[in-house]
C-alpha cells in the first residue's frame, strides 16, 4: 500500500512539473522594420524583410508586444528572435517571447 501511494505521489509530481513547464525554444529570426506602434497595447507592427525569397512580394506583417514603445521609432530596423513554448504553427502572443537587437544600418 505505501509502495503504491509513494509511487502514484512521484507520478502526480512529474506531472505537475510537465505541465507547468515553462520551455520556450527558438522559432526563427527575421529582420524587419517597425511600420507603426500601437502606443496603448505596446505593440510594434513590424515588417519582415526578405519576404520576396519567399515568395511574398509585400513581406510579412507581424505584431511584436514591447516594453517601452518610446525606446522604437517608425523606420527603425530590427532584428527580432521568435520563442514559442507550443509546436503549433500559429502566431499566438500568448505562447511567445521576443528578443528584440538593433539593427545598425
């Protein structure tokens, strides 16, 4: 019976552990330039560079969540590192974390 209990609560534990886990991996990186900043969401729009490799003439369009909106001006190049903690190939802020370098012309 204890044997039981000792195993079930080490099981219970390591699922706990599971789940609670907090992983982010490296998605990709890209480098874009901030199009517009959302002041009140403190948000960046930014868009990629480089689209047209990919078949996308107009580049890709995504929304950076920041800090401080103040340290960004429109036209600014950055290069930004994508974290999710999920495999699924959606764009979910929720899910993501963002390492936001410079980009020196």
């Amino acid at each position: 019976m204890k044997t039981k209990f000792t195993i079930s609560f080490t099981l219970l534990i390591c699922l706990f552990f599971a789940g609670c886990s907090d992983d982010y991996q490296e998605s990709f990186t890209f480098t874009g330039t901030v199009e517009e900043i959302l002041v009140e969401e403190e948000m960046l729009i930014m868009k990629e560079y480089g689209g047209v490799s990919q078949g996308r003439r107009e580049g890709n369009v995504y929304e950076i969540p920041v800090d401080n909106v103040e340290k960004y001006n429109i036209g600014q190049k950055l290069e930004i590192t994508v974290f999710s903690n999920t495999d699924a190939d959606i764009w979910n802020l929720d899910n993501m974390k963002f390492d936001i370098k410079t980009v020196e012309n």
